[in-house]
C-alpha cells in the first residue's frame, strides 16, 4: 500500500514575478496537483519561490511549515537568507494553511477527523515530489542538490518525502520526531490510556516496522493508516543520508522520547538540542539559521 504514488506528469508551475533584487528574485507560484482531494479548494497548490539572481545549477532548499499561518515566518527568513548564500528556496503552503484550508475543514478545527489528517499529509507529500519534479526540469537548479527543510508538521512531512522520494538528497527536520505508537505520545493525546493499551499498541507497531524492514512498506499491510503518516516508518530509507534534527529541550508538544525513537531509527545522525520550548526556540533564530547554512554547505 502506498497512497504517496500518484501520476509523474510533466509539472505545469505557474510563477509570477513579485520582487527582484540585485542578488535574489522572488515569484508568487501555483500548480495543479496530481492526486485529486476531496476538497476542490485543496487542488491547487501554491507556494513562494525564491532564485538567485547570479547563479546558475543552484541547490534547492523546499521549505515545509509547521500548524498556523505564523509557522511560515521562519521560512521566509531563512529563504531570505538561503538565497543569498546561492540556494534557490521553495516554500510550500500547506493544505493545512488557511489560504488553502477549506471552509469543510475550518469547522472542525481545532480537531480535524482522522481522514482529514491522513489526506492532509498524502496531499503534502505529493505536493513535495511535485516540487522535486518541476526542479528537476529546472536548468537553473541542480536536480542533485535539492534538500527538504521543516518544522514541526512540516517536519514530519520532510522526513516522510525524503524517505519515499531518494531524489531528495538532504533533509533538516525540526521540532520534530516520530513513533505516534510510543507511550508519551499516546498519554499525551488521551490521558485515558492504560499503561497495558500503551504497551500493546508499541508493540504491533514495531512488529509493523520490522515487515517493512524486511519487505519494503508497499509490501506491507499496515493495521492502522497512521502508520503511513509515521515518520518512523520510512526512517530506515534516512540511513547513511545527510540529515540534521534540531530539537527544543522543554517542548511540550513533541516528546523527547519520540524524537530520541526516530533519531536512532535514523541510524543516529547529527542532532542539535536547544535549552528552549517548542515555539521559543525562534528566539535563537541566529543559532538554527548558521545550523542550517553549515548544514547544506556541507552536503552541496
């Protein structure tokens, strides 16, 4: 089972020029994606793209945010400064943003039903390999350095692309983690779990995850779909590839445990903790942004 293919077609990305600059142009984009939502508002997607102006076959940073319009604001500060250095940047609007969000969805929140979430990450992915495949085609990017970079929920949505999609060649996930099935996040989003519920549904889990070792996760059926919205369950593709976490000591909404889980799933890349919470951590700003620059110049 594998709800991330979809139809690898010729991408039509439309841009148009917002603001250029001696060193960087910037273009407001949209485009069509494959896989149709059931929401008609969700089947366009959009996004900023950012090119520098003196360079030719640059590296590709997608930039992924995180729950709330605010979540995007790091992104355009870090696209600002990634193209300065040379980088081209992609930052992708989310379904779950509210310029794309449906009216439907609006009204369940803050609690969006399952499927709502399942399609939000499908949609997501998809879009991202949308972007590699536009890149691809792009003479002015160099189809062999395109990283994937996000926070939180967008985190997670970087990590699941690069671990289905190999053309992508680094990843930087931050405030992020995996393994819903650990017991820390179980007890966080129902406080009614029983200890022997929690340790039951660890285990199935990790039952799932050594199958796909095995088979491959196309070749495995998994007992629940958010499964397939695990980071953890594509962390074994992650091994021996560039990647970087940046994590919150004190954050209250992703626990350390599951962060720790998909670290080592990774195979133990470099990981960076910082002494703040989940969204003060933008308070270091100047700290995460030379990680980062440090990061991609190392890889491309």
């Amino acid at each position: 089972m594998n709800p991330y293919s979809y139809s690898n077609v010729k991408p039509h990305f439309n841009l148009r020029l917002e603001k250029t600059t001696s060193k960087w142009s910037r273009y407001e984009v949209n485009f069509p994606i494959t896989r149709a939502t059931g929401y008609e508002e969700n089947n366009t997607a959009r996004g900023e793209y950012f090119r520098p102006s003196q360079r030719h076959d640059s590296p590709l940073a997608i930039l992924i945010h995180g729950w709330g319009d605010h979540s995007v604001i790091p992104c355009k500060l870090l696209a600002n400064a990634l193209v300065r250095k040379g980088i081209a940047c992609f930052i992708l609007y989310l379904v779950f943003h509210s310029s794309r969000m449906p009216k439907a969805m609006k009204e369940h929140l803050p609690h969006l039903t399952p499927e709502d979430w399942f399609e939000g990450y499908v949609t997501s992915v998809i879009e991202v390999r949308q972007i590699v495949d536009w890149a691809s085609r792009m003479e002015e990017i160099n189809e062999k350095q395109i990283a994937v970079i996000g926070t939180s929920l967008g985190g997670f949505i970087a990590a699941i692309s690069m671990g289905i999609d190999e053309r992508i060649s680094a990843g930087a996930f931050l405030l992020s983690g995996g393994n819903y099935e650990n017991p820390a996040w179980l007890k966080k989003k129902r406080d009614n779990h029983m200890e022997a519920e929690c340790c039951e549904a660890e285990k199935l889990y990790s039952q799932y995850l050594t199958e796909v070792a095995e088979k491959g996760f196309e070749n495995v059926s998994p007992v629940k779909k958010s499964y397939l919205t695990d980071p953890m369950t594509f962390a074994s593709n992650l091994r021996q590839r560039p990647v970087l976490m940046i994590n919150a000591l004190r954050d209250k909404h992703i626990p350390k445990q599951a962060t720790l889980d998909f670290w080592q799933a990774c195979g133990k890349p470099d990981i960076r903790w910082f002494p703040t919470g989940h969204a003060s951590i933008w308070l270091l700003y100047p700290l995460i942004r030379k990680q980062i620059i440090d990061f991609l110049r190392c890889n491309f």
